[in-house]
C-alpha cells in the first residue's frame, strides 16, 4: 500500500465484499421499505460512508505500522 490510489482500490473491494455478506438475499428486501428507491438509496449512501471508513482506517493503520516500523529501526541502530 504505497499510494493513496492502492489504499482506494483496496477499500473499494473490501467494501463490495461487505455488501455482498450483509445483504439479506433470503429476506427479500421486504423488511426494510417497501420501494426498491428505498433499498437503493440504502446502499448507495451506506456504500459511500463505509467507504469512506474503510479507507480512513486503511491510511491509520499504515501509518501506525510505518510509525512502528520507524521506531524498531531505531531500537536496532543503538
């Protein structure tokens, strides 16, 4: 994960896969609204913030391991 567009493309597949496992296929779609306008707008803007998220947690947590990593090359050195 070297670049921002890496850490995109990574997040955005996560997220297809989140859809994929939470959809409720044997439900129907019948238990949240009654309109598919509902249903659609449910997973755009839920697709849109968990993106968002999973993005943002995927640059912290490279971060905290190039942060981690900067420390035991010190440790090392001394």
């Amino acid at each position: 994960m070297h670049s921002k567009r890496q850490t995109f493309i990574i997040a955005f597949l996560l997220n297809i896969v989140f859809v994929l496992i939470s959809t409720p296929w044997e439900f129907g779609h019948t238990y949240f609204g009654d309109s598919k306008i509902a249903w659609i707008i449910y997973y755009v803007i839920g697709f849109a913030f968990s993106l968002y998220v999973t993005w943002a947690f995927l640059r912290a947590l490279k971060l905290l391991l190039n942060h981690i990593g900067h420390h035991l090359k010190e440790e090392n050195h001394e």
